[in-house]
C-alpha cells in the first residue's frame, strides 16, 4: 500500500511503525474471510482491509478521529485472526492499538461512552473492586431487562452464579517444586480471573510444583495492562506493565527466573509484546527480557514433559482463544497435551473464528458479542462434548453463559489428570 506521510511525521516512532505496517499491505481482501465482523455485518469497513483505509487516512492527514472512523476501529475485536490468515505479514495488532491510542487522544465519545469506558477501567484490572462489582451485579439480576441500555444489561449477565473468596495462593510468595527442583518460574495471577474463577490458579500451582518447577508469586505484578490497552489509554496500560516489569526483574536478579507462565492468553498476547510497547523506554531493556520469558502454561508443560492419565473417559471440546492461537500463535499444544493425559479432543468446525468475549468487547459491544457467542457455542455444542476446555478466562464467561455443557481451563484437566482434584465445574 502507498502511504503519504511527512518526513516530519516519521519521525514520531508510533507513525513509522504504523507506515511500515500499511506499506506492508496489499489489498488482498483475504483478511475479510477470517474476520468475525466481517462475518456478523457484511460491511467492509468491518474488515480489517476496511479499518486499515481508514487508519491510513486518519494518520496520514493527522486529524482528530471522527464518528465514522471510530464507529469501526471500535468494532473491531482485536482477535488477530487476519493475522494468521495475512500472505503479506501485515502486522494489524500494532496498528490497531495505535489507532486506538489516536482515538483516545483526539476524540470526545458520547458521555456514556466516557463514563462506561473510565469505570471498567477502574474496576476490572483491580480483583477487590471487581469482586465487588460481581457482587453488585448479581443483585441487580431482576431489574436487568429494565435497564435501559444494552450494555448495562451485558455487565449484569456477566456476573457469575458464584463470585469465589479471595484465594491465599494469588497472594506474593513462593512455592517450592515438589521433589527436585527443574526450573524456577514467575506465575502471572492476573487481574480478573482472581476475581472470576481462582481454581485456575490454585490448579496451575499445583501441576507446576508437581512437574518440578518452583513457583514464586512475584510483589507488584498484577495486571498485564490489556484492558486499558485496549481501550486506547496508553498512560494506565504501560503503568501496569511497568509494574510487572520491575516486579518480575526484581525476581530474575534476586534468584533467577527460566520463565514468567501466563495461563490468561489474553494476557500472555500483551506480555509478550512488552519489547515492542517500551521500546523507546527507558525500560527497554528489562522490558524485552520479560517478553522473552514470557509462555503460555501449555508451552512450559511441553517443554517439561507432562505425563498424566485421565481420571475419566471425557469427550473434552477444546476452544482455541484467539489470544492463543492467533495472537501467540500457539496452536497444537493444548490439544497435545490433553490428548497425552488420555482425554478424547474435538474442535468445532471454524474454530479460527472469536466467541466474542476480547476482554470488554462483550460489554461495550454486546449486539455483536452475542451473535459471535451463539455461532462459537452452537459449533462446540454440535461436537456433543462431555466438557469445553479453554485457556482463557474470558472465552470461558463467555461460552460459559450460552451453554449448559461444563466448561474449564485446559490446566484443570491436566491437574486432575496428574493428581489434583476433580475440577468444580465437573459437578454442575
């Protein structure tokens, strides 16, 4: 693609990566048949090739965004699936957030928007805030249809039937291997998942102490950063990362670390782009050191070696987040391993396509979520599972509240299967 902008313009770090990325592409269109969106609508402004139009325009004449343009950027789900899809390499993550960034920082949204958007990022990257909410929430489950706008009525469904205690196991402290010790490694406990399921943890801990990996809980990590990410607001996201950063420094220095494990791949994707997003930070350094560190659950146990067998004889439908395979491109390890523990795996047919949970789209665009979330739960439905496994704690809400099928975190069937208890979900 031709791009038109200004050697004074180039000089800005976010335009030269966002003019490489446009230059990169060239109109193929094939991004249009993997795109949710696109799909759902049928508008190509809906399509990746859609929105990197008008990106480029946006960027190029250096105008504030406008309605129109925004309209679409927000629609979009950031599930990467054109990524995977793209012949040209086309790195549409960085534009998107740069894009993002742009709108956040010339564009006034509807005071609802501004409202709705400051309080999800007030709450949902803090666990006791959240919790809270939940709670709330739940109470407000019979005035919900009297709401009048739909996303205040998607954030009441969002709640669960039961909002766990606080686990001790999120708190900063170490974990000693289990035997000899083979590896010393930094879990990431994230944000909402301690509010919304703390079994995945506690089953994480548990299976990597087993395998022999010290586990240490790092002070000062917390949330990746995604959320606000996201949302275009720069500032919040790179001060959470920053956090991690210097708290999983801190513990590289003081005793070593062969891995920082991410069991929310939605957090893993952001992770592991910290080289890229402080890249002209004075934490450059440390911050592409813990990008390389940075794996998904499932990768560190192939690397170990898991070895386990299955308790019982389960049709288990595995969900592939986009997170994982699209954006970490990690693919074929959770099935392996699933299948290594005994486990009989299916996947739904399009299983490329988003469930459209992307961590508050199902909230702030919950029309288009919960068409994405029928199409995602009637193709895993149709494959007659025993259970739904998933390595993502949003995807799991999310097709969680369209079926009856019980749906877990791939590391609970392979704790069970290794020795840890029956996962809770079994036995609703």
């Amino acid at each position: 693609m031709q791009t038109h902008f200004t050697e004074e313009q180039l000089k800005d770090h976010g335009l030269k990566r966002a003019n490489e990325i446009l230059r990169a592409c060239v109109h193929c269109g094939f991004c249009t048949a993997t795109c949710p969106t696109y799909q759902v609508l049928g508008d190509e402004l809906d399509s990746p090739r859609g929105r990197i139009y008008l990106i480029k325009e946006m960027l190029e004449t250096g105008r504030p965004a406008d309605e129109k343009t925004v309209k679409h950027i927000d629609r979009c789900l950031s599930c990467l699936a054109c990524m995977t899809t793209c012949p040209s390499g086309v790195h549409y993550m960085h534009l998107i957030d740069h894009a993002r960034a742009h709108v956040e920082a010339t564009y006034r949204r509807p005071w609802r928007d501004r409202a709705l958007r400051w309080l999800l990022a007030r709450v949902i990257p803090h666990p006791g805030r959240f919790r809270l909410a939940l709670a709330g929430a739940r109470l407000a489950r019979p005035v919900a249809a009297s709401l009048p706008d739909a996303r205040l009525r998607a954030m009441v469904a969002m709640a669960p039937e039961r909002v766990p205690p606080a686990s001790r196991n999120d708190a900063p402290q170490v974990f000693p291997a289990t035997g000899e010790r083979r590896m010393r490694v930094a879990l990431m406990t994230g944000c909402a998942q301690k509010a919304l399921n703390t079994d995945i943890n506690d089953a994480t801990i548990r299976l990597l102490r087993r395998l022999g990996c010290e586990v240490v809980v790092a002070k000062g990590a917390g949330c990746c950063g995604a959320l606000t990410h996201h949302m275009g607001k720069t500032g919040e996201s790179h001060a959470s990362a920053a956090a991690n950063i210097r708290a999983w420094t801190a513990e590289k220095r003081a005793g070593g670390l062969d891995a920082v494990v991410i069991n929310t791949s939605g957090c893993g994707t952001t992770v592991k782009d910290y080289g890229h997003m402080f890249r002209t930070d004075p934490l450059a350094e440390e911050a592409a050191e813990i990008a390389g560190l940075a794996c998904d659950v499932s990768e560190i146990l192939e690397r170990i070696g898991f070895a386990g067998t299955a308790p019982e004889p389960l049709r288990v439908a595995y969900h592939a987040a986009c997170s994982l395979q699209h954006g970490q491109q990690v693919r074929g390890a959770p099935k392996a391993l699933l299948k290594a523990a005994g486990f009989e795996v299916v996947e739904p047919a399009d299983a490329h396509l988003c469930c459209g949970s992307a961590g508050t789209y199902n909230l702030l665009q919950p029309e288009i979520s919960a068409e994405l979330k029928r199409r995602k739960v009637a193709t895993l439905e149709a494959r007659a599972p025993d259970v739904i496994a998933a390595g993502n704690i949003g995807c799991m809400m999310q097709i969680g509240a369209g079926t009856g099928v019980p749906v877990v975190h791939t590391v609970e069937l392979l704790d069970w299967a290794s020795g840890g208890p029956r996962p809770r979900a079994l036995a609703r």
